[in-house]
C-alpha cells in the first residue's frame, strides 16, 4: 500500500477525477434498472445501489485522503433514507428507532455518528449509507476537522451515475426525504 500523500487545498482544486469505466457505468445503469423494473425486495435494491457505488468509488478513491480511523466525517450531519436505515437494521442487528429529536447543526462539529465503533471506525462500514460511501476528501484529514474551513471534498453530487443512483434510492424510499443517522440511531440513554 503507498502512503496516503496529503494535499494544500490549492494542489486538491487541480486533481482531476478520472473517467469512469464503460464497465462500470455500464453496472451503474444495470442497478437502477434493476431498482426500477426489477423483483426483488426493496432491501436486496438497496444493496445492488451500494455495490454500483462501491464500483464507482473504486475508481476515484486513489485520489483520496481518506482512511481507517479518520472520521472526522462522521461528526457532520449524515442524511439518510429511512430504506438505508432498514438496510442497516436488517444487515447488523441495530435497531431502528426515531426519536424524535432533530439533531441537525448545519456546519457546526458536533455529537459523533453513534454508529462509530470505540477504535474510531465504522462499526457498519460493509453497510454504510450512500452519502457516507460517496464522501471523499482530496487534501488533508486536517482540514476536516475544521468546519470552519472550506476544502476539496468530493460526493454524490459530484458524478452524474452517483447522482442516479441516489436519486434511485429516494424512489425507492417512497421520496419520504431523509432524516440525520442519529436519529435512526440515537445512543442508549
């Protein structure tokens, strides 16, 4: 494995995401066939979305800073579907349950994700959501920690098949719009 090599953001703003493959756009677009005209359960659609990302991602994340034990991420507002939630719940055992708090602080650091394991890792990370699949940094870790610094991130927005398939999962969410992970998933009080 090469070490990660840390950019200013001047250096990020001139990184250039590579193309996608044909194969993978090609599987990008099998995916939301599959969501829209396929049989299966909404769940098994859910985890044919996230492996279209997973491919995509692949392709871009050379380019990342991002690595295990880095989550300064998961201390920013994570949206989510409430199918990603299911998702979640069928796929660890953690079980749903809205509290009815909004927890949202645009821009502000705050309470971390309660899905991060002790060591500072996803204790989900084989079953992440897309916005947290889709998150990229392209300079340093450092400026993350910093909500006060705007640098060079990369997400679902980003690339066009991405932006497809997450709007195929609000679809198949029934476009109930999206609620922060911690309310799916609040800490034991």
């Amino acid at each position: 494995m090469q070490p990660i090599k840390f950019r200013t953001i001047e250096e990020a703003k001139t990184l250039e995401v590579p193309k996608t493959s044909r194969k993978v756009i090609e599987k990008a677009q099998s995916a939301v066939d599959f969501v829209l005209n396929g049989n299966a359960s909404r769940l098994i659609k859910v985890k044919a979305i996230f492996e279209a990302a997973d491919d995509i991602i692949a392709e871009i994340s050379p380019l990342s800073v991002c690595k295990k034990g880095c989550n300064y991420c998961c201390h920013i507002d994570v949206l989510i579907t409430e199918i990603e939630a299911k998702y979640i719940e069928k796929n660890t055992g953690k079980v749903v349950r809205l509290n009815g708090v909004n927890n949202k602080v645009h821009g502000k650091p705050r309470t971390p994700c309660t899905l991060l394991g002790a060591d500072g890792a996803c204790s989900i990370y084989s079953y992440r959501p897309l916005v947290c699949r889709a998150f990229l940094t392209f300079d340093s870790p450092t400026y993350c920690q910093e909500s006060s610094i705007e640098h060079v991130t990369y997400d679902s927005r980003g690339h066009p098949n991405l932006k497809n398939l997450g709007e195929v999962l609000i679809h198949l969410n029934n476009a109930s719009g999206f609620k922060d992970i911690r309310e799916y998933f609040p800490l034991d009080v």
